[in-house]
C-alpha cells in the first residue's frame, strides 16, 4: 500500500473536541479538516472502540486522506466509550441510534460544514450506519457501510440459523473487557476516576441480555433494517469481502433497498478492501471518494454506470489454515437479482448428487468432533482462521458428491440445501457444507448454513419436532462466488453436531433422511466482466506512530482432542499484544483467550471460557481489567459465570461477579 503525505489540502487535526447532545452529554470526537477548502462536507464514523488510543493508529490512514481530498472527517466515541459521557448498555440501542442522529445536526451546524453529511463504517460503524440512516436525518446524504448486517439476529454472530453461535459469548466477554477500560485525564480532566467507577458499577455480561432472546423478537428487530428497507432512502454503498461474517448481507441490501445502491464484495476478511490482510488490496479510499464526490460534490465521476453488484470470483485453493491471498478475478451484474443466475438442481442419493431423484434412507448422528476443522465464524484473515481440509469433519458426517465435472462451473449467491427426514428427538440442528474435492480427493469448504430444526418454519416461532415424523427444512448457506475446474467434484455434507461453531442440542439425536436436494445458482461467463474498470492501487494517509510487540507465553491457537477421554478442545485466541503509542504516552498491553471444550458423546459438557486481561500504562496510572467468563449447560439451562477485578496501579479498586441460570427456549 502506498502511503500518501502530499494531498490537495494541507490537514488540520483536532485531537478531541467534545459536542453537547440535547440531554447535556458530552460525546468525544476527533477532527481532520483541510485547509482553505472553507464549508465542505463531513464524513462521519461513529464507534465504541475508543478513538483516543483504540482505533487511533487506523483512523488517521483513513480520515487524514479523505480530509486532504477535501472533506471534513470526524471520528466520535458512542455514549459511555472511550472519553464521551455516559453508560453504553449493549450494542445498537435505540439511544445509540439517537444520539448518531443529533451528532450529525450537530456537525451539519459547523461552520466548517456545508450541511451535508455521509456516514462511514465497518462492522459496528457498518451497522448503526444502516441504522441511523433508517431515521432519516435531514442531514445525512449517504453511508458507506462495510462488513455489516442488515439483519441482527440471522447473520450476526449471536444466533446463526437459530443455533447459539460460538461468538456469542466471546464477543460478550470482549466487550465486557472493553466497557470496562477509562478514559484519559489528559483529555476528560480529573473527573477520569469517577467516569472509570461508573462505568466499572454498572458494566454487565451482554450475554446475559442475548441469552433471554433466544428467538428472533422485537429485541433483535430493532436495529435490522430488513424489518422495512423502505425507511432508507439516500444512497447506500455496501462492500464486505468473502472471508468475512457479514458477505450475504451485501446482495441483501442490494435487492431490498429501492434507492441508488452499490454492492462490492472482495476476498477479504473483516476489513477495509485497502488494508487488507487477505489479499488483493485495491484503492478503497480512491473509490469512496468516488462515491462522496458523485453525491454530495455533483461530480461525474462514473462511478453509477459501473455494475450495481461487483464481486471477486474465486478461483479454487487447496485447503488451508490462512490464506493471505486468493486468486481469482472481478465479475459484476447490473442488477441485483441478476436475470442471468441459472439455478441447478441436483438431488441427493446415498453417497451421490446427481440430476435423477432418488429415494433415502439415511441416517445422520454425527459425532461431537464433526466442525474441529471448521475454523472462526467471523474471519479475521490471522493465523488459522480458516476451515482446514474437510476431509476430517466429512469422516463423522453425510458426503453427497458428483461425478468429476466435465468443464468448469462458477457459482455466484447463495446455495441452498432442501431436506426431507425425521428425528428421533424433539431438539436438532443440521450443519450443511459446501466443498471443492480435487483429483487427489483433498476437500475445500466453499460454502456453510445452520439451522436450527425448529427454527425449521422461522425464527420467531420454533417448534419441536416430533419424533418420528416427517417434516422438512430448507438450509440456506452464505453467499460465495467460486469457480469450480473441470475434473473437481461438489461435495455435500450434512451433519447434526457442528462444534464450537454451533452449541449441540441437549441430547444427541438421530436424524433419518428421506430425500433432499442441493440447488447452485450458476452464473455463466460473462464476455463484459473483460471490459470492468480496474481498481486503483492501494493508498492511505501515514497512520500515527505506533510499536506493537508479543506477548511471551500468549495462548496459541490450537486444537486438542484426547482419544482416551474424548475430550476435546478449541482455543482462539483474542486481543493479544503489547502496543506503544509514543505520540500520547500509552502502553497497552492484552492477553485474552476464548476456549470450547466437550468430551465426545456428551453434548451437556459444553463449555466456554473465556478470560481477557488489559492494561493500560499511562504517566499518571496503570489501570488493568481481569475478567473470566464460563458458559456452562444443562438439559434445560444455561449457566453463565463470570467475575471481574479492575486495579489501578497494581491495587484492587473494584471485584464483582455474576452466576445466573437462563432457560434454554428450543437451543
């Protein structure tokens, strides 16, 4: 990437500057103007993860850039984060979303601000910009949303087609170290203490909240915009990449949004497309420009008559455990549906997928070791992220496969699985894979569902399945583009268990199937994707100084499973570093570890640990959170422990702890 220190406009940066929302409180904010451009306008990114010294080394790539290219750029901490005021109570709250909406009145008041603003974000600053566009503030001309969800409870990571996700209390362990870190005298004055203890009292386990909403209700409507597209009416441009969580979210929006709209997925993983860890990068900040400029500036840019869906179609790899980059090469569609998506439907027989139907009489009881090899939900593009040969988890599973392809076939949406079967218990889930198995029979998973069996009719209602009964479920897997070569066979495998990813049902069940089919959406070659315009190299402005080192003895990321016990065990681990940050005078040093364990044959030993430390080393104080969590089950409950001690210059000034039991509602 090329780094840029020459830009049209020389950069003022205002290291915090604090706005006043109606009720009083005080959000944090930080402020790159350009020179001489007089009233411009704003590009706003509105985030929990503390401006100051969380986000710092990243923000100043991105805004510094945009601000030199002749935009206001303003980086606010959300309510009771880094050095804004307040409590934050969980993520996308309606007083979250509120508060976005007077922070844009507010910048669009500045002088340095022509009235019109854009948002831009990736993840949680993806989502509220979906969110808050949905509200309609006056001000607000566009958003650029990245690597988020247009629906929070379907393809978020708390509940993946109705099964309790393996990030679920992860993420609520991360955050809760998160909530816990102060803010730095330096900035909010002597009052810092006071803000820490605050925030210490009153900081809970988010899991706790997600846990009582085990289906999709009013909690989880609010904040997916897919509940009515129609309140979003300014232009909306949404990228991800493959190797990211939130990819399908894209051809979502695409297709329930009416207004002008752009999709770009690339191979990346949960980043922005021009700071990439899974290559190629391209000049993502040289396209939002683009964007920015054609709709609040009135420049032709071009950028509307170029396809309304852009998507890197992959090329087939070996199995692997990361990947830096992925060959493969730029398709687009017009539209969204496109027309020119072919569905191919292939029906499953014992051991085969073919054209001709068959009857089955198959059963599926996968062991508890089936998804070992299956990776992270939500990529990171680090070490091991990625889903490993498929042949091990396929040994415990249902493999359905065709014939060696005769030529090659590409694929571009989003794969479905249609299953007819019964059960012998009333609670199961299904786990359908995707893969690309080679000559020399290595296996890639190109594509995952989940669903949760009574969830088998939607997610609002669950219903038991009665055992012994036929009934029938449809299993839709994440969008993906791939290209499969001539010679290679498709693989279909299904199994009921899916550990970590998925939490198994309380009791191992037995699945019969009857009949099912696989259906592809073919794309066909395209002589116009030749004719696309290629993207630029990529830029960004210098980051701010930074040194980050190792942690000795860390935690690796490892899988374990002991043959005479049964007991397994997947480590991931989490927010680990030492970083020095010279320009403010902090050091942050973290340790953090999320650890599933199950012993084979017992769903109820389930677990997650969960245990993150964080210390922040400023002149005036050290100040250090430890926390460890434990997701336990049984039969009919949820068991979620965790204790808490925060110190500050190696004294315990606060130690709380929580052990609540929370029903299971048909997980």
């Amino acid at each position: 990437m090329t780094i840029r220190s020459q830009f049209p406009h020389r950069v003022t940066i205002t290291e915090n500057l604090f706005l006043t929302l109606p009720d009083g409180t005080q959000l944090a904010a930080k402020l790159w103007l350009p020179e001489g451009a007089g009233p411009v306008p704003a590009i706003l990114e509105y985030l929990p993860y503390r401006k100051h010294d969380g986000t710092r080394t990243r923000d100043n790539g991105l805004h510094e850039y945009l601000a030199g290219h002749g935009y206001a750029c303003i980086r606010v901490d959300i309510r009771g984060t880094g050095e804004s005021d307040g409590i934050i109570t969980d993520e996308y709250t309606p007083q979250e979303q509120q508060d976005g909406c007077d922070v844009i009145a507010w910048i669009a008041g500045q002088d340095w601000c022509d009235g019109q603003v854009a948002m831009i974000g990736i993840s949680w600053g993806g989502f509220n910009g979906l969110q808050i566009a949905a509200l309609q503030p006056p001000a607000l001309k566009t958003i650029i949303t990245v690597g988020s969800t247009d629906d929070r409870y379907a393809t978020d990571i708390h509940w993946v087609g109705g099964c309790l996700s393996k990030d679920n209390f992860d993420w609520s362990s991360t955050m809760f170290a998160h909530n816990d870190l102060p803010p730095d005298p330096a900035i909010v004055g002597p009052g810092w203490r006071e803000m820490w203890m605050q925030r210490l009292e009153a900081n809970t386990p988010w899991i706790l909240t997600w846990l009582r909403h085990q289906r999709r209700d009013d909690y989880w409507k609010q904040g997916s915009v897919c509940e009515d597209f129609s309140r979003i009416t300014i232009p909306v441009y949404a990228v991800s990449g493959w190797a990211d969580n939130y990819s399908e979210a894209v051809p979502r929006l695409l297709e329930g949004l009416s207004g002008p709209r752009l999709g770009l997925v690339g191979p990346w993983a949960h980043s922005y497309p021009h700071d990439v860890a899974v290559g190629p990068a391209i000049g993502w900040l040289q396209e939002v420009l683009r964007w920015c400029d054609h709709w609040m500036k009135g420049r032709d840019t071009g950028i509307m008559d170029e396809p309304m869906y852009r998507v890197w179609m992959q090329e087939p790899v070996p199995p692997k455990t990361c990947y830096l980059d992925r060959p493969g090469r730029w398709v687009g569609e017009p539209s969204w549906p496109s027309p020119r998506i072919r569905e191919r439907r292939l029906h499953l027989s014992p051991g085969r997928l073919g054209e001709a139907p068959a009857p089955l009489d198959l059963r599926l009881n996968a062991p508890l070791w089936v998804g070992l090899t299956a990776g992270e939900v939500g990529r990171y593009g680090e070490d091991a992220d990625w889903a490993t040969d498929q042949r091990v988890d396929d040994g415990g599973s249902l493999v359905f496969l065709t014939d060696p392809l005769p030529e090659r076939l590409e694929i571009l949406g989003a794969v479905r699985v249609a299953l007819r079967f019964s059960s012998d218990k009333p609670l199961a889930l299904v786990s359908a894979r995707l893969n690309d198995v080679a000559p020399d029979g290595a296996s890639t998973r190109v594509g995952i569902g989940l669903l949760n069996l009574t969830h088998r009719k939607g997610h609002e209602h669950p219903e038991p399945l009665v055992p012994g009964e036929t009934t029938e479920a449809v299993v839709e897997m994440e969008d993906t583009a791939y290209a499969f070569p001539a010679g290679h066979r498709i693989a279909l495998s299904l199994s009921n268990t899916y550990w970590p990813i998925a939490w198994p049902s309380p009791e191992l069940a037995t699945l019969t199937l009857e009949a099912g089919d696989l259906t592809l959406p073919v794309r066909p070659p395209q002589p116009e994707d030749e004719a696309l315009r290629p993207f630029d190299p990529p830029e960004a402005a210098a980051q701010t100084p930074q040194a980050h080192h190792p942690v000795e003895g860390a935690a690796l990321r490892r899988v374990t499973r002991d043959l005479l016990s049964g007991k397994m065990t997947v480590d991931f681990p989490r927010w680990t570093g030492v970083t020095e940050m010279p320009d403010i005078g902090h050091i942050h040093r973290a340790e953090g570890l999320a650890r599933y364990e199950i012993t084979d044959g017992d769903p109820l030993s389930a677990a997650t640990i969960t245990r993150f430390r964080v210390e922040i080393e400023r002149q005036d104080a050290t100040c250090e959170h430890f926390s460890e969590g434990r997701l336990t089950c049984d039969a009919t409950h949820f068991r979620v422990e965790m204790t808490l001690t925060a110190k500050e210059n190696g004294k315990v000034i606060f130690t709380r702890s929580w052990d609540e039991r929370i029903a299971r509602d048909h997980i």
